[in-house]
C-alpha cells in the first residue's frame, strides 16, 4: 500500500465517520463559533477599558486646570486689585462731589 492510498482512505474514512454525526460537527463548530465570539468580546472590552481609563485622566487633569483657570479669574477680577491697578498705572481717582458732571439724555 502507498501512502497516497492511505491518505486517501483516512481522508474518506473522516468524512464518512463526519457524515454519520452531523448533529456532533454541528455542535463542535457552533462551539468553535462560540469561543471566537468569547475572545472578541473580551478584546473589545478590554480596548473599551483602556480608553475609558484615558478618557477618565484627561477629565482629571482639565478638571484641575479649570480649577486652577477659577481661581486666577477671581485672583484677578478682585475690586481691590483693579483699584490699585487703576489709581497707580492710569493715575486715576475717584471724583469728588464738586467735580461730578450730570449728562441728561432726552
């Protein structure tokens, strides 16, 4: 006997034994179908994962720079600073009762 004779008859004897048991074939590929689904599944929420995570640092850390944008806004919009700020680099003062003008708009 050669071994293309061999070949060839272990070859028909798998799809005879494969044509007796469909239901098993059915089952072991639905099985096969199934794991494959398992590990896409898992991947994907794995990737999911990871991009939350990213996402959630970068809430973090323009969560601390609005903070910080907050405080420099109301560091610089204090009245005392603009006063100061006014009466030293514009030489500007408060007008006195005398020096007051009343516009009228008719």
């Amino acid at each position: 006997m050669s071994t293309q004779e061999t070949n060839f008859k272990l070859v028909g004897f798998l799809l005879a034994d494969l044509a007796r048991h469909p239901v098993r074939v059915l089952l072991f590929l639905s099985l096969l179908v199934s794991a494959g689904a398992v590990i896409l599944s898992a991947h994907h929420n794995r990737q999911a994962s990871i991009a939350l995570e990213r996402l959630m640092q970068k809430k973090d850390l323009l969560d601390v720079e609005w903070r910080n944008l907050i405080l420099e806004q109301s560091a610089l919009t204090e009245h005392n600073r603009i006063e100061n700020l006014v009466s030293k680099q514009l030489d500007m003062r408060r007008p006195q009762a005398e020096e007051e003008v009343v516009v009228r708009i008719k």
